[in-house]
C-alpha cells in the first residue's frame, strides 16, 4: 500500500474513533445518572499540588506530512537528547505524542536546545502540566537563531534598534547586542519564534540614508517549501507538486552554511584531540555552534574554513527593487570534508611509515647489543 494510502487510511481510522467518543459523550449525557453516577468528585483543591508533583512533561508533534514509525522516532530523539535519567514516551494519536524527564537536567538541556529535528523536520514542543486537554495547547512555533546579515554597525551597539529589527523576523526571545561596543560579526543574531503558519522571512527592509534589504539566514533551519516558503513539507510536495524553479522565491541560501555552524567539526567525534567526548552525533547540542557552548577552538585550518562560510553572506544587503538571488555558499560543506578526510588519511599513513621505521630501527639496535 502506498504511503499517501497508509496515512489517509490512519487519519480514518483517528477520525473514527473521535466521532466514536464524542458519540459516547453525548449518549452519556443524555442518561439518567442514577447515585455515585450523578455527584462530582471534587479533586480541585488537590490541583495545585498534583500539578506540582507533575514535573518536565513536554508535548510535541513532528512538523511533516509524511508518516512515519513512533518507535524509530523515539529512538532517534532519545539519541540526539542523551538522557542522563533517561524520558518516557506516550502516544496520544499518531502525531501527538508526550515526553516526561526525570531530572531537571535533562528537561533544561531538550527545552533550551530547541529546535530538534527528525528526518530533518522540526519536533515542535510546548510545556505540558499533565492535566489540560492535549487539543486545547498549540503547537504552532518554534524557536529559531536567525541571522541578520550586513548590519550597519550603528543599528547593533542599541538593544531598543536591535529588537526592533529582529522582530521583523518573529517574536523575540533573545538578542544578543554590544551595548555601546562594535560588534565582533557582521551580523546581527536573534533568537526568535517563527510562526509555522506563515512563510519564512527572507529580507528586513530598512530606511537610513537609502532603502536596503538585509539578508535573514537560520540556523538549524528544518525543511521548507522552496515556492510558499513555508515550514512543513517540501516544493515537490505544495500543492501539486509542478513549479518551475523560476518561480521558487525561497532557497537554500536562507541556511547558515554548515562551516559557519562548525557541523564539519561535529563529524570526528571527538578522535585526534585525547578528549573523547563522544561529539559524533552532527549538531548535538542543537541551537547553535560548537563554540557557543564552549567547545574546543577550531585549528587555523576551520578557522580559515570558517571564514570563508561567514565571508559567503557578509555584507549580504541587496537594494530595493533588485531581482538578484542571494549568492550560494562558495565553500561546500562535502567538499570541505573531503579535504579534511584526506588530509587526514595523507597523515596517518605518513605517521605509521614513521612507525614502523623506529620500530624497525629498534630491533636492529637490540640485535646490536645482544
């Protein structure tokens, strides 16, 4: 059977089993309560406590079209959130799910590092108090660090400018300013909300001595629709899925480059440094870079590697009225890694010829003083 069959079929069957409840319901009130039946039990004044006792539960939902295993989703969350004290899944209907930590921790680490993805699509998550209807909390926003490429200098020293221009992209939740001091990047970062019901914003316009457009980028950006520009579902699959690239008026180029991420870095692991904090997993402490969480500096090769990424998009404001497509990555993040690899391998080899000439020179000395 086909997937698009699977999925309407599995909404037929929530479907009827909705209509099923809300028939008993209405069955239920139109009865004689006879008894125990007819007197509330009064539980009110124990909430406040129960709600208490009921800490670090989460309610999310996959942010796709597609369907998809819970089992293989619970297990790639439990990997990418690396439980000290492990989460308990429960599924409410077949994208509705509630996740439950034991430890503050574990409920800091997944609630902060949002947004987390599975099969590159955004979980969304909300706080959940165990007792509201599951129907009743939306799950219509994400968080999301955006980048403001090409700031004047002048609009990034003041907090007051600074969120005005960043709540051009959504709802603010932090910016990070330099009051009074020059800001060290050509952007200027914001973490915001980005309503998942409206297209992704791709320039902030502003007025100064001319009109410019400044480029937006997100980091850890979940997939989107190249045409719409909304988050959710992919170009192939708006609409009728036929629209020629000319038309698309979303891309690629809205991602911060893998190398400005430091993800390239992510993909050893942690081997070569002795430190062995098992860094494999791509984007683990998702959010934003390696070197926001105060990881290990980056080697003059990926800082160099680095730089090319952020010169990419620096300076990225386009006039008003200009057709041009923001210029893609010149660094390729395949590419860069490529490099890395056989750099890698080149030294290695190198390191066991040296290795096994000591080793051999060694014998022969020993062979000397027997």
């Amino acid at each position: 059977m086909a997937a698009s069959e699977e999925k309407a079929k599995g909404k037929m069957m929530v479907g009827e089993e909705e209509d099923e409840i809300i028939n008993l319901e209405k069955h239920l009130d139109d009865m004689h309560l006879q008894g125990e039946e007819g007197e509330d039990l009064d539980l009110s004044g124990e909430l406040e406590e129960l709600v208490k006792e009921t800490r670090w539960l989460a309610l999310f939902r996959v942010l796709t079209t597609k369907s998809f295993s819970h089992a293989a989703l619970f297990s790639a969350m439990r990997n990418a959130w690396a439980p000290a004290k492990g989460v308990t899944f429960k599924a409410r209907n077949p994208n509705l799910f509630v996740a439950q930590f034991h430890c503050l921790g574990d409920w800091t680490k997944v609630m902060e590092g949002r947004p987390w993805l599975f099969r590159s699509a955004a979980v969304v998550m909300e706080e959940y108090d165990g007792f509201s209807e599951v129907t009743s909390i939306k799950l219509e926003r994400i968080p999301v660090w955006a980048r403001i490429q090409g700031m004047p200098e002048g609009l990034m020293k003041k907090k007051d400018l600074s969120e005005k221009i960043a709540k051009k992209v959504g709802d603010i939740i932090q910016v990070v300013v330099t009051d009074g001091k020059i800001n060290s990047t050509s952007y200027l970062r914001a973490r915001v909300w980005l309503d998942l019901n409206k297209p992704l914003v791709r320039m902030v316009p502003i007025m100064l001595k001319e009109r410019m457009k400044y480029l937006v980028q997100y980091e850890k950006l979940p997939n989107f629709c190249y045409f719409c520009g909304c988050m959710g579902h992919e170009v192939s699959e708006c609409g009728d899925g036929i629209h020629p690239k000319e038309s698309w008026g979303w891309g690629e180029w809205l991602r911060v480059p893998f190398a400005a991420l430091g993800i390239g870095r992510a993909d050893r692991g942690g081997r070569g440094r002795g430190r062995g904090r098992g860094r494999g997993v791509v984007g683990g402490r998702s959010g934003g870079t390696y070197d926001d969480y105060g990881e290990d500096p980056m080697s003059e090769e990926e800082e160099e590697a680095d730089k090319d990424g952020d010169q990419t998009m620096t300076g990225a404001l386009i006039p008003i009225g200009s057709t041009d497509t923001p210029p893609a990555t010149n660094v390729s993040p395949l590419a860069l890694q490529e490099k890395k690899r056989l750099r890698t391998s080149d030294q290695s080899v190198e390191g066991n010829d040296h290795t096994h000439a000591r080793s051999a020179l060694s014998f022969e000395e020993s062979g000397r003083a027997q």
